[in-house]
C-alpha cells in the first residue's frame, strides 16, 4: 500500500475571496512626535556640502528631495 501526500490546493489570486471576520488592516502613521523627531533628524543630517555644493549625505542637487519632503511635513506642524 503506497501512501499518497496531497498538495495543499492553493487558489488563484482571483478567486481569493477576503474573510468577512478579519476587520481590514489600516496602514499604520507614524505618531507626530515620532514623525516630527524623523524631519528634525533629516534637517539635521542633510545639509549642502559647501554654500551651493551637494547635499553631504545623498550627493543630490541642494535642497535635495529629503529635505524638500521634510519641509513640507514640517509645514503641516
């Protein structure tokens, strides 16, 4: 007597259905003390090399796009 193992069936990605029981995972946002000690963190870091040179952390074009983002977080501050 031979013993067979089945394969667990997995189905489609189309024909998953999600379960009516599991209440929908909402992205989580950082809490604004934990964001706003991120964009102090960046301010602090990313800074032009000399006067108009690059920015000392990524080589971008001063301001570079981490300082842009963080002025505009800080912004809605």
């Amino acid at each position: 007597m031979t013993i067979r193992l089945l394969e667990p069936r997995v189905a489609a990605r189309w024909q998953r259905r999600p379960n009516a029981l599991i209440a929908p995972v909402e992205p989580r946002c950082p809490e604004p003390a934990q964001l706003y000690s991120l964009i102090v963190l960046t301010l602090a870091r990313h800074r032009p090399d000399s006067g108009d040179g690059p920015c000392e952390v990524c080589r971008q074009r001063w301001p570079c796009d981490s300082v842009r983002l963080a002025y505009r977080l800080r912004e809605g501050f």
